[in-house]
C-alpha cells in the first residue's frame, strides 16, 4: 500500500503488550507538532482494536492507516492540533 503522507517519527513497541502501545504512542504524540505523523510498530496483535479506539476516543489524533504483516503491525497516527 501506498502512503499519501510522511511519516515524522517512528515508535517501536515491539515486544510490548496492553496497554503499553497505546501509552507509549499517547505519550510520543504529546511531544509531536500539529500535523506530525507519528509511525507505530508492534507486535501485539491487540494493537489494532487498542489503537484505533484510542484514536476512537482522543481529542487532537487521527489514524490514517493500519498495516499487518509477518506478526507486526504499522499504525499512523497523525497529531491534529
């Protein structure tokens, strides 16, 4: 697939499980610009429902994509405000 936006920075949390991602990407996006987009990589298959209902529910984020492939997956969350 292609991606029509560039990613910022990249967030490993590979290894990690609940409710780490979601945590760790919160915290990343914090430290982020207005239009930044913040590339997550995981092992936890989990992260795809805890991600995008995170992003679900935040103020100030917007999930642009999900990708799964060889047990990782690749979120993009862009900050909006």
């Amino acid at each position: 697939m292609s991606t029509e936006f560039e990613v910022t920075e990249t967030l490993d949390v590979k290894g990690k499980s609940c409710p780490m991602p979601v945590v760790k990407t919160k915290q990343s996006i914090d430290g982020l610009g207005e239009g930044d987009v913040l590339e997550v990589v995981s092992t936890d298959s989990g992260s795809m429902s805890d991600l995008k209902g995170w992003a679900d529910t935040t103020d100030g984020v917007e999930l642009l994509d999900q990708e799964e492939g060889d047990s990782v997956y690749r979120h993009y969350v862009r900050k909006t405000e």
